[in-house]
C-alpha cells in the first residue's frame, strides 16, 4: 500500500467468505484512518481476481530389506489467475 504505519485500512464485506461467484452482488465497508496530515488519498479502487486452484497428490511407494512397503504421499497446490479486473471506487477531486 506504500503508507505502512502512517495510514489503517480496513474492508468489511457484506458477508465473510473467500469465494464469490459470478453475478454475485459484493457489498461492504472501506474504513481509512490517516494518521499524518501530509499523507492524502488520491483514489481508493479494489482488485478482483479470479483463480483456478487445484491440488496433486503423488504417492511414491518403497520396499525395504525386510520386505515392509511404505507409501508416502506429496501433494502440489496450484494457483492459477486467469483473470484481473480493477474498479475505481473513489477519486479525489484535490480539494478534499
């Protein structure tokens, strides 16, 4: 964000959740505390991104001397974005 300890953001959303799905209405709250006068807000916008995520699982499997097997198991997670859309919510108009 660039402001580090001198500014807070906060965003509530309408409902708590890690997913929306298209055609879905987002609603929420953006709550900004400056704690320096010469630090200005020049615009507020939010990012929405969509993202394929799977997940592999290997198994590797093992005999030793005695004749025992093992199977151990490795998974993989993959994020995939495939799409990036930003919105302005707010601008300043330099008087504020």
């Amino acid at each position: 964000m660039g402001a580090h300890e001198s500014a807070m953001i906060q965003v509530n959303f309408n409902r708590s959740t890690e997913f929306y799905f298209p055609g879905e209405h987002v609603s929420g709250e953006i709550f900004f505390q400056n704690k320096l006068d010469r630090l200005k807000v020049e615009e507020i916008s939010i990012e929405i991104v969509g993202v394929l995520a799977y997940k592999t699982t290997e198994s590797r499997s093992s005999t030793d001397s005695n004749g025992n097997s093992t199977t151990e198991y490795y998974n993989d997670y993959y994020h995939v974005p495939f799409f990036t859309n930003r919105v302005l919510l707010a601008r300043s108009d330099g008087l504020q």
